[in-house]
C-alpha cells in the first residue's frame, strides 16, 4: 500500500484523501467513497477538549489539518463500526486496504470498550490523532 506521507501537504501531494470517519489520509485505492459520504451526512462534533465546550468548525475538520481532536464515545464507537465495513467490503470486492483498517490491535481496541456499557457515550472521551 502506498504511503501518504508525514503531512496532509505530503499527502495532498501524494493524492491521498482525507477520511473523516477514520480522521486519517488514505491512499486512494483504498478510500471508501461511500463510507465517507455516509460518516459526513452525519453532524458529528469536534471538540478542542474533552468537556466539549470549544468546538471545531466541520469545514476545518474536513481539511484534515489537525492534529487531533476529541469526539464522543457515540462517535467513537461509529468510526469502529464503519472501520469495520470498510474492511468487510474491502475483502467483499477485492480492494486494497490501508493498514489501520486490517489492524487486529485496532479492532481488539473497538470490541474492548465497546462491551463497556456502564461509559457515559455523549462525553467528549475520545482523541482522536490523525494518521
């Protein structure tokens, strides 16, 4: 699989896309459109820090220029599901994959707490880094 760089500049460069529901720059080979589309339909929110008070703008959200971001665990755990169906449809149409969707580390990481159903899932309790 192709790299994208270390930068969104390198990656822009290197025609990788930004995928918000993975908040990372992907290959194009393995960029889900559909999934994509489907994250971005939603009003998800962005927050500066975890008591959710300074939002971020979506607009700037979709640049994919920070560095991290805080979402809700309701958030969270929507990415794991879509991380999920894109792998699943990776395989179903024989497409390429970028190494954190076939990551076992990452799915063991998502199945862990999503069992935890005692956490509080409007909470800004989850940073997200970009990759």
């Amino acid at each position: 699989i192709a790299s994208c760089g270390n930068t969104p500049g390198e990656a822009r460069a290197l025609g990788c896309r930004f995928e918000s529901h993975n908040f990372a720059w992907t290959p194009p080979d393995c960029y889900d459109e559909a999934l994509n589309a489907k994250w971005d339909s939603k009003h998800w929110g962005y927050s500066r820090n975890p008591e959710g008070t300074d939002m971020i703008p979506r607009d700037e959200v979709l640049l994919g220029n920070l560095k991290w971001a805080y979402v809700t665990l309701n958030q969270h755990m929507s990415h794991c599901v879509l991380i999920w169906q894109k792998y699943q449809r990776a395989v179903m149409f024989n497409r390429p994959a970028d190494n954190w969707t076939t990551s076992f580390a990452h799915t063991y990481h998502c199945g862990q707490f999503m069992v935890q159903w005692d956490l509080n899932h409007s909470e800004y309790n989850s940073i997200l880094y970009t990759k």
